[in-house]
C-alpha cells in the first residue's frame, strides 16, 4: 500500500518538477505584460503611473536604441537598474532564454 501512495505522489510532482526547467520559456510577449507592462506601458513609453512614479525609460526613444548595446539591455533586465530611476532585478523570475527573448522584444519597440 504504502509503495503506491508513494508513486501516485511522484506521478503528481512530476509536471510541475517539468515546468521549472530552463528549457521551458515562456513567450516574450506575455512575459511582458505580466511583469514590464505596469511600468513601461503597452507601447514602451513608460507613460504609466508606475512608470512616471518610477522614472521608467521610455523603450521606443530611437536615440536610447542607437546607443545601448544587446549586452546592457540583459543585463539590465537581469540585475535592475538605478542610475536614473529604479528597475527590479528579474534574475529570480525569468531564465536567460526569457531575457534574451525580451530582448529582441524591446529592440522591436523602436519608435
Ligand atoms: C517598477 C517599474 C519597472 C518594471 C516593472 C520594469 N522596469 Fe524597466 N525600467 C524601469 C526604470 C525606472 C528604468 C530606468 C532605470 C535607470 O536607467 O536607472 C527602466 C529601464 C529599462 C530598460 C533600459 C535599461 C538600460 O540599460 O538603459 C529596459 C531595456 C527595461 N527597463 C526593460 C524592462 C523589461 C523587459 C521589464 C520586464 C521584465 C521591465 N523593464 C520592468 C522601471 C521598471
């Protein structure tokens, strides 16, 4: 009896031991609305009451795009942010495929 009750648990813990993995990213674009949205709007601009409140960077400012590297952006999106406002750290909620994805979403931002 008692190995039964054991394997009905490991079968239960299975599918959520699986969803933890790295390999399982989530898609850039709902990743942005749950955590990027509240402060740096739909469109990127930071027009948001968190994000005035915040000093958000306005992500579609060409001139920011030209100059800020692939790298600066992971890694800010990684570590946070404070030199002109304050961003959060994400290192604990998102994996690198999720950053690098979010990436490529903010390049694509560009006003
Ligand atoms: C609590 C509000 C807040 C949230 C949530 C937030 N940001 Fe930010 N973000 C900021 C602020 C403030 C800045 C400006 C930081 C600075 O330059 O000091 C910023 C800056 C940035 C930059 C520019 C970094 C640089 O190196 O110039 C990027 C890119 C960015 N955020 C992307 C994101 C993404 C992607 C998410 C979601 C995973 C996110 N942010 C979530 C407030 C936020």
């Amino acid at each position: 009896m008692r190995i039964y009750v054991t394997l009905l648990l490991m079968l239960i813990c299975l599918p959520s031991f699986a969803s933890t993995t790295e390999s399982n990213a989530r898609p850039a674009s709902q990743l942005y609305r749950r955590y990027c949205v509240s402060c740096h709007g739909s469109d990127g601009k930071g027009k948001t009451s968190k994000g005035r409140f915040s000093h958000a960077r306005d992500l579609t400012d060409a001139q920011w795009q030209a100059d800020v590297s692939d790298e600066r952006i992971f890694n800010s999106i990684m570590n946070g942010r404070n030199v002109r406002g304050n961003m959060p750290a994400f290192a604990n909620k998102l994996n690198e495929k999720e950053v690098d994805s979010l990436v490529t979403m903010v390049r694509g931002l560009k006003g």
